[in-house]
C-alpha cells in the first residue's frame, strides 16, 4: 500500500536489468555453480580485494584532507600575514 499522495504508477517501479550483462551473469554464476563453493570463493575473494582498495583509497582521501586542515589551523595561522587576519 502506497502512502496517501503518492502516484499509483510508482507501485509498479522496477529496476531495470540490461540485456547486454546477461551472458556475463550467467558466466559468472557457472563459476560459482563449477566450484561449488557458495562463499569464501575465488570471486568473494575477488570482491573484498577490490572493496578494499576502495576502502583504503577513501581513508587515504579523509587522511590527506584531515593534514590540511591540520596545517591550515596550526602551521598557517602563525604566520604573520594569516595571523592579522584571525585577529
């Protein structure tokens, strides 16, 4: 049941797949089939190693960000043009 405002026509909302993948997601659940092995697989190792990198990329990212904000605060506002400024 859709709340009260909300188009009938959203009921039948879908996500869509696309064709071209079809073959590629068969080829893959035939690995998974063809090892018979449901977790702790080739492809689950496969995923955590690419999760990982992306992970890691992000924590680098917020890292770098956190040390100029760090040196803007600190390292910069000693310095006699920035520090008139602040005052």
């Amino acid at each position: 049941m859709l709340a009260p405002g909300i188009p009938a026509d959203l009921a039948r909302f879908a996500i869509g797949f696309d064709q071209r993948d079809r073959e590629r997601v068969h080829a893959l659940w035939e690995r998974i089939f063809d090892s018979n092995q449901w977790s702790e697989g080739e492809l689950t190792r496969q995923f955590e190693t690419a999760w990982a990198a992306i992970l890691v990329a992000s924590i680098l990212g917020i890292a770098f960000y956190a040390a100029l904000a760090v040196a803007e605060r600190f390292v910069l506002s000693w310095h006699p043009a920035v520090k008139s400024r602040v005052e």
